[in-house]
C-alpha cells in the first residue's frame, strides 16, 4: 500500500486524558448502546429485541385483515386507476412486497429510484422484479449531480449515500402525487426492526414526520445543497418531498406493510428466490448474507461509515436479526462479528475501493482522512499520541472487543 492506511503501529498504548468509551451491550444480541435511537432497559434488554418480544401478543389475524380493509379502500373501483404505489429497488424485501401485492389481487405501479452506483445484480434483479407482471417506472437523477452530492455527503456528514436514502422516499411519493395514486406500500418500520422509540416503532404510516426524523438526512437539509459545487435549486427537484398541499389533495398516504405482517428478511429472501431473485455467490462483503445490499456499489462504503461512528456494521445488525429469531446462538454471532464487521472497504461486490471512488472524483489518501476525521476514537484503539491505529490491512480496533461475550447491564 501506498497511501496513508499503510502504516501500521504495534504497542499501543491510549493517550493521556483521553476518556476510552467501554462499549454496553445488549444481554441477549449482539446490539451496542451506541446505535441511535437504541433503549436498553433495567435488565440491560435492548429496544429491538423488546419489540420482537412483543410480536407473540400481536394479533396477526387481525392485523392482515385490516391490512385487506386498507387495500379495499384505496382499490381502483374501476380499474382505471393504480391500486397503489411500490417503492421497489429489486432487492429480496420489495419483490417479496410486490408479490403480496399480487398475491392479494391488486394493480400496483412499481416505482425505482435509482440508485448511486447500479450493479449488474441489481439491474438483474430489477428485471427481474419487473418480469413478475407489474407496470413499471425508474427514475433517474442527473448523475453528475448526483455525484456531487455524494461527495459533498462524505465530506459533510459521513455519509455517501445520503442522496439514495433521501430519493428513495421522496421519489416515490412524487410519483405517487403526478399519477393521483392514493395508497403506497412500504416494506418494515426500521425503527421497528432495528430499535428505535417506542412511539416510533409503531407506527404504521410513513409520513413527512417520519421522512425527517428517521429517513437517513443525520442533519443535512436539501436546501443546504444549494450554491455547493455548483448545485441549484433546479437540479434538487427529485429531492424534494412534495408539499403537503400537494399530498392533500391527492390523499397521499404511506404504510408499513411490516406493521400488517410479520416481518423477516430471511424469509423474504426465499419468497423472492423462488421467484427469481438472485443472490451475490459469497456473503457480501461486511456482511453475515449474501442477499442483501445488492444492488448499490456505495453500500460498502456507506456501512464502513457507520462503523467508524458507532462501533458497529452490516454484520451486527445481521447477528441480532437470527439471534431474534432463534437461528444463531449470541456465542456464534459474536464470533461472526469480528470476522466481517468494519473491515475497511477495499471492494465491495467485487469492485475495487479506486473504482468506487473514482465515480466521485476522490482518491484513496482523502477518502482515509475523511475516515478519521468521522472516527469515534472513543471507541477504538489509538497510540500514545491518540493517532487511530489500523492493522497492515487498515482495519481498526474495538477497545473492547473482547468483552462482548459478557454483556454490561446498565445500572439502576
């Protein structure tokens, strides 16, 4: 290696007054208190695993059948119109969201907002996905612009894919209001699954409320973007949410099709398999799956992000789904957590790290600037002069790493 993540310390030690962050876990996942919005409880319990503990008590029945009430209401009395609108990327958790659809006979219009950087397997699986039976639209934004805002989002905020996840719920709803299509049907509440506030977590609508607080904009406004890297307001147009007079006066509304049906990635991974969907061959990378994330090449990045932040990747969130639902021990997902959590993003999918960057105008050296510059180092190792210290395949250090197999309770 040439660049900075070459070098490589031996010995370290922490730097005077620094204030090392001895990470809590939860007692049954593998899920640490530093992730947003995550609660532990008395019994050091976190947030998503009560919410699953809770899914026995939820009456299922029930709930699908208000399900088909909801669907009913908005059903096209003629067929002249959509019944309702998919939010689609070809991924295993939006054709199995398509399929219920058809399976419960309606006419949805599946709708895609592309993605930073399409793969070959997601554009396979977006054909995939549209060879089901279903109308379909993608729409594109400028991709020089996008660009820009990819790499103004790195340098900013951290975060690479801030465009996608702020498109893929406004593109939708834009659709939604230019074809008067009342109804649009979205996969889980992640906050939900993932461990979020309890008020949150139960929701059943997707709402502007929702789109600004959870959405994925960790604090950059579009307006922001404006007059930055030669970006105007005319080029930000599919990054806006519609107005709410707009939603008004077609009757927009949004649901978690999570809150109305059990929700398991796993399980619709196989759905989606059966029906075509294809897998990547190994488990990608950073993660414990291999049907996940498919179809963005700036996944990787994006998830490397996040672990420099808070601690924790791809893989832990991987880990705590199974340990739910009784598919893997907490001993073995810890042990599958340090093998492929936040290693550092040389390829993902098999595209090399240059390539990736090379679409954004970024080399390699200020990409690992960006990276320390948005590196917790509370919670990894650093030497003496509280530098971060990376191993000879630049990959960081959890301070306490090795005490996730004992699970600190929170006190009180």
């Amino acid at each position: 290696m040439t660049n900075s993540l070459a070098r490589s310390r031996t010995a370290p030690r922490l730097r005077a007054g620094s204030a090392p962050r001895h990470i809590r876990y939860c007692n049954r996942c593998v899920m640490p208190e530093t992730r947003p919005d995550i609660l532990f409880d008395e019994n050091g319990l976190c947030s998503a695993c009560k919410h699953f503990d809770a899914r026995p008590t939820v009456d299922w029945d029930r709930r699908k059948r208000e399900l088909l009430e909801v669907l009913e209401e908005f059903r096209s009395p003629d067929g002249s119109q959509y019944d309702c609108l998919v939010p689609v990327s070809g991924g295993k958790d939006s054709t199995y969201q398509v399929l219920k659809m058809l399976e419960l006979g309606l006419n949805p219009l599946c709708v895609t907002a592309s993605t930073c950087s399409l793969s070959a397997i997601g554009r396979r699986n977006i054909q995939n996905l549209q060879h089901l039976g279903v109308d379909y639209v993608e729409v594109t934004v400028n991709p020089q612009i996008r660009h820009r805002i990819n790499r103004l989002a790195l340098r900013q905020v951290g975060d690479i894919s801030w465009p996608e996840h702020v498109t893929i719920f406004t593109i939708p709803v834009r659709v939604a209001v230019q074809h008067g299509i009342r109804l649009i049907v979205w996969g889980e509440n992640s906050q939900n699954e993932y461990g979020g506030p309890a008020t949150a977590a139960d929701d059943r609508v997707l709402n502007r409320r929702w789109l600004e607080e959870f959405g994925g904009l960790i604090g950059l406004r579009v307006t922001d973007l404006v007059g930055q890297d030669g970006i105007e307001k005319r080029h930000l147009i599919q990054y806006t949410y519609p107005t709410d007079s707009e939603l008004a006066a077609v009757g927009v509304t949004g649901i978690f099709l999570g809150h109305y049906l059990p929700w398991d990635g796993y399980s619709n991974a196989l759905l989606s398999q059966a029906r075509g969907f294809e897998s990547w061959p190994v488990p990608v990378e950073g993660a414990l799956m291999n049907y996940e994330n498919l179809d963005n090449q700036f996944h990787g990045i994006h998830d490397y992000f996040k672990f420099l932040k808070f601690g924790f990747g791809r893989a832990t969130d991987h880990a705590c789904m199974h340990i739910r639902r009784g598919r893997l021990s907490r001993h073995d997902a810890i042990e599958l957590v340090k093998i492929h959590d936040g290693k550092f993003p040389w390829t993902y999918l098999g595209v090399p790290l240059v390539e990736l960057l090379d679409k954004i105008d970024m080399g390699v050296d200020e990409f690992s600037e960006i990276c320390d510059r948005f590196t917790n180092k509370r919670l990894f190792v650093t030497d003496r002069e509280g530098e971060l210290v990376r191993d000879r395949h630049g990959n960081l250090t959890k301070l306490n790493d090795d005490t996730v197999a004992e699970p600190v309770a929170l006190a009180g």
